[in-house]
C-alpha cells in the first residue's frame, strides 16, 4: 500500500520569511522521518507530498494514492486545516484522520464548543469577540481566559491571557485581535487541574488510549500552558499520569467529546476542572503533533506503555478499518 505524506514543514516557511511564531503550528523534519520511519516499518510504502500546493500540482497530474496520511495545517484563512481533506475528497483519495468539515470546525474553538454545549458535555461559559465593541456585550465572571479562536500550539496564549477585570480584558482582545486578525475565545477561567487524553479510533470504535496531568513547577509563575511554556516543558512542566479515579473519568469525557464531533483515527482532548472539581472540555486536537520525543501524544503515550511504532499503527490500523466499512 502506497501511503502519501502531506505535512507543512517548518524551514521551509522560514525561509520564505515567516516569524517562528507564525510557523509554530508546522512540522519539523525530525516529525517527518519518524512518521514515514514507522510507517516503513509497518510495511507501507512512502512517498513525501508536503503542502497543499505540492498536493494540489500533483492531483492535476494525475498522482494518486493508496492511503494520505494526512498532518497539513494549512497557512491561511479559518478553515486551512480542511484544504488538504477537502482536495482529497474531490479527487477520491482515502486518507488518515478527520474530514474537512471537522477540521474546519474543531479549528474554531467558540463553534466547537457550541455543538460540545450542545450535546450536554461540560465546558466553560464563553463568549466571541469579533471587534473590540463587543466586550461591553460580555457579562461572564471573572477571571476570564481569552486567546484567539482559531489557533494551535498555544499560539497567542501567555500570562495575559488570564483576565481580572474590564480593562485587562479589553486591552488584550485588541492585541490578539490585532496580531492574529481573526475573533478572539473569551471563557470562564477553570482554575482546577488539567488534562490532555490521547484518542484513537472512530466512532463507536473510539477509545482513550493515554492520559497526562500539566503540573506547572514552583518555579514557573503564569501556571499557564502556552506556546513558550510548551516549547520549554523541561524546565517549566511536570507531567505525571494522574490517580486511577480521575483517569476513568477523563477518558469518559474525551470519549464523548470525539463522538460527538466527529473526529478520526487519532488525537487529542484537553480537559480541565472547573473550582468544584468538575470536568470540563476545553477543546479539541484532531490533527495533534506527531514529533516523537516532544509533541504531547506521543508523551502520554509513553506513560501508557505504548511505543511511538505502536501509535502509528494503531492510528493506520483505525483508518484502513474505517475505510473497510
């Protein structure tokens, strides 16, 4: 079976002249060995495609293949994460993880946690900022936790992000509005301990497959997991399997979460307690990171005994089962 590799690389943008932040959400070249490495070594053939560009000249020459697996996220506009899914579909080719129309909801945080509210599963009050006007709108209780709706990696989250008050919360809705030019995700801040669960399977055949608390060490002051705090986990994060009890519930809660969306083969839930102790979705990583040492799937996966082969084999074996039915 022939398996193509879409994925946006990261030096390759550098180049171009794009920031380290604008780029964070790309692969480096490290992920992308370790992918087709075990991918090889599961049997399959590999071919590199890259971006969607790339995707897009061949699909015209008439390229084909057995399977995508698919880590593209796209550079522009809301729904990026959807283009490659989107193309494939129109061209027939099967691929790995979730469709263009999950990917380009899960992509906006606020939209997603409207069908999660929905569907009756916890997540925190919240509200969408489109232009700095509609804070005066806002009557959720402080604190508060904004970041901008439609970003990954922790991109546009730092200890600003935390809100106390009207001023604050002006003054930071109109830096993210400005820089990342989208709407900006107001939440209630949970101020209990988080989660992130690792996911595989789809449908009725989804299940949890691996579990890590964030543990922020004394030294680190904002408590907060953003994209400089997640680049620097050595020094700043702790991450511990939680207790027995804890871990059943969470996994209960992501399972539910992944059904209801309508994601894929494998990823990501991150989850956090509110001040009573309750669950809480926050949101949603169905393209999650792949890098084999760093990213946070593979970690928690690690902490469950399953080996970074194993994980990509489980998430083909999902997808080719999937395409069976």
């Amino acid at each position: 079976m022939l398996v193509g590799i879409t994925y946006d690389l990261r030096d390759e943008y550098l180049k171009e002249g794009f920031t380290e932040e604008e780029t964070a959400e790309f692969d480096k070249e490290e992920t992308i060995e370790g992918i087709e490495n075990a991918l090889i070594k599961a049997g399959f053939k590999t071919e590199r495609i890259g971006h969607v560009r790339n995707l897009a000249k061949l699909l015209v020459e008439g390229k084909k293949w057995d399977i995508v697996f698919n880590i593209s996220e796209g550079m522009y506009g809301l729904a990026r994460e959807a283009q490659v899914p989107c193309l494939l579909d129109a061209y027939n080719i099967p691929y790995v993880f979730s469709d263009g129309l999950v990917l380009a909801l899960s992509l906006h945080k606020g939209l997603t946690k409207r069908v999660i509210r929905d569907a009756g599963l916890a997540t925190p009050d919240f509200a969408i900022v489109e232009t700095i006007g509609d804070v005066d709108d806002i009557k959720l209780k402080y604190p508060l936790f904004a970041k901008p709706v439609a970003e990954g990696t922790g991109k546009g989250i730092s200890g600003l992000s935390k809100i106390t008050s009207k001023e604050e919360l002006k003054e930071t809705c109109k830096m993210l509005l400005k820089k990342f030019n989208q709407p900006v995700l107001v939440e209630r801040f949970l101020p209990g301990r988080e989660f992130t669960v690792g996911v595989v399977g789809t449908g009725k055949d989804t299940r949890a497959v691996g579990i890590m608390e964030v543990v922020f060490k004394k030294t680190e002051k904002t408590k907060i997991y953003s994209l400089e705090n997640k680049e620097n986990y050595h020094e700043v994060i702790d991450y511990s399997v939680p207790e027995e009890e804890i871990t059943k519930l969470c996994y209960e809660l992501t399972e539910k979460c992944w059904q209801v969306l309508g994601c894929r083969d494998g990823g990501r839930v991150d989850l956090r307690m509110d001040d009573t102790g309750i669950l809480n979705f926050i949101e949603v990583n169905p393209l999650a990171g792949l890098n084999p040492v760093h990213s946070d799937l593979p970690i928690l996966c690690r902490f469950a005994g399953t080996s970074y082969q194993k994980l990509i084999e489980m998430i083909m074996d999902s997808a080719i089962q999937r395409l069976k039915k």
